[in-house]
C-alpha cells in the first residue's frame, strides 16, 4: 500500500515537472538545430511567455537562415507584438531580395501594421480604388472621374507614414484641380491621361507608407451643368430681390397715398372752419355798424347770382358732352 502510495507521489510530481518544462518543445528544438537550454524555457514559464509562441517562431526563422535572437523574440513578445508575424515577414522579404531586418519589422509591427502584408504588397502592388469623384471645368460642366492607383508598400517609411485614406484624399484633390483648370469638359473627356499625368507630377505619396506606381483614370463621365444651374439660381435670387423691392415702393406709395388723403382731409376741415367764421364776421360788422342791412342783402345776391351762373356753366357743359358722344 504504501508502495502504491509513494508511486503515485512520483508521478504526480513528474506530470507536474513536464507539464512546467515544455520537454517536448526543447527536444523538437533540438531536433531542429536550435541550441537552446532547459532552464531559458522555465524562465519563460515564470515570465508568463508561452515558450511555443517564441521557440517555433525562432525554429522557423534558424531554418530559413535568419540571424535571429531568442531574447529579442521574447522582448517583442512582452511589448504586444507577433512574433510569428514578423518571423513570417523575415522570411517573405528574404525571398524576394527586399532588405528588413528584425528590429524594423518588429517596429513596423508594434506601430500597427500588418509588416506581413506590406511585404507582400512590395512584391505585389495593390489597387486601390478611388471613389467616384465630381469636378467642375471652367465651362460649367460636371466632369465625374473614378480611378484607380497602384500603389506599392515603402518599407522604409511604414512607420510613421500616411495610410491609403490619405492616398485617396490626394488623387481626388488631383482630380478636382486637374479638372478645374482645364477650359471646356471636352478637353478632359478627349485626354483622360491629362488627369493621370498632372496627379503623378504633384508626388502624392510623399510623407506615404506607399509608392505609387500609376494612376489609370477608369470611368469618366458628364455630370450636370453646375454653370447653368448657378446661373438660374442667381436670376431667381435677383428676381426675387426685385419682387422684394417693389413691394417695398408700393407700400411706400400706398402709405404717401394714405398721408396725402389724411393731408386733404385736414386742409377740408380748415376750409370748413374757415367758413364757420364768415357768418360770425358778418354778424359782428352788423353789429358794429361796419356794414349796413342792404349792404349785406347786396351781398347776397351776388352770391346767389355767381352759383346761377356756376348751374348754367355745368348745364352747357353736359350737352356739349352728350353732342360730342
């Protein structure tokens, strides 16, 4: 019993050590050629690395002939990066005679980029596209160009260097410049190249994790005429502020209207004022002996002879009309 008992002691404590020390790990290393020692992988252990995230990487990169140092590999492992990504990368620009070394692809990586990819993008450029891009010519005619860029990876400036939004934004400011200088729409529909050219001349990948390579314009097409339809708005907008002064001077002649007859109405009342005060003159110069009774049935009279006469006038004034009619 206690033979069993001391046994299985032996084997827990074995499966406790082997599971610990990846033995199997150093003796595939080993194998392999990679001279590494028992005690580096206990200490990855105990620093919380997986020794398989490092040791394969680095038996990947011994065969492929990389110069590559396990302390580096953990380093970049503890600083976030993938290590089998950049060992991965290594060997992709080896092979295509592309010069990066280990610390600039493991810069490249922890700055966010996929340092496999943009290898492979340096053997085998990639196309963007850029979106439909809507341009006015000097003639007022919409001009609406799409085009694609090819562009290859730079290596040397990945780090720090613009990405393929930036790419898009400068060729459609080509574009919109390009065709913004040229006279007539015409001119950019018989020369597409014309676009290609003026864009390629401005060095748009300057400060750019890329090289373009060429610029091809693939579909151009006419938009609307942006001259006509500003010079609508314009009429109507004058048009409109024309209505608006009119009505402005006529309400100002139907308030003058409205001053003069309230002007009228108060120079009729002064008359009938002035009138009021006639029969009051009268009686206070018959009272004050100015003038006499007869004097002012003399008076009178005239004034009763001058509207006879004012009757007549008006009568041979209307038959005249009805002859003439």
């Amino acid at each position: 019993m206690f033979l069993l008992i001391f046994l299985g002691l032996i084997f827990i404590f074995f499966a406790v050590i082997f599971s610990f020390i990846p033995l199997g790990l150093w003796i595939s290393a080993l194998a392999a050629g990679v001279k590494i020692g028992i005690f580096t992988l206990v200490g990855m252990r105990l620093r919380r690395v997986p020794p398989d995230k490092i040791v394969k990487p680095l038996i990947k990169a011994i065969k492929a002939g990389q110069d590559v140092e396990i302390n580096k590999l953990e380093a970049h492992y503890l600083a976030g990066g993938n290590v089998d990504r950049v060992i991965d990368a290594l060997i992709a620009a080896q092979r295509a005679n592309i010069p990066l070394g280990f610390e600039r692809a493991a810069a490249i990586d922890l700055a966010g980029r996929d340092v496999l990819h943009a290898v492979q993008m340096s053997v085998n450029p990639k196309v963007i596209e850029t979106p439909v891009v809507a341009a006015v010519a000097k003639d007022g005619i919409e001009v609406k160009v799409k085009a694609r860029v090819t562009v290859r990876a730079n290596i040397d400036r990945l780090v720090g260097g613009a990405g393929e939004e930036t790419i898009i934004a400068r060729v459609g400011e080509g574009i919109v410049t390009t065709v913004g200088s040229s006279n007539s729409h015409k001119e950019v529909l018989e020369n597409p190249d014309l676009i290609s050219r003026t864009v390629l001349n401005k060095g748009l990948d300057a400060g750019t994790a890329f090289e373009i390579l060429s610029i091809d314009i693939a579909d151009v097409d006419v938009g609307r005429n942006i001259g006509a339809r500003l010079q609508i708005d314009q009429a109507e907008a004058d048009k409109r502020i024309a209505q608006a002064k009119a009505e402005e001077r006529r309400a100002m002649a139907v308030a003058r209207e409205q001053e003069m007859k309230a002007m009228v109405q108060e120079m009729r009342a002064k008359v009938v004022e002035a009138e009021a005060e006639v029969p009051k003159a009268l009686a206070e110069a018959l009272r004050s002996g100015k003038i006499g009774v007869m004097d002012y049935y003399n008076m009178k009279n005239i004034i009763a002879d001058t509207v006879m006469r004012e009757s007549f006038s008006k009568l041979g004034q209307e038959k005249q009309q009805e002859e003439k009619e």
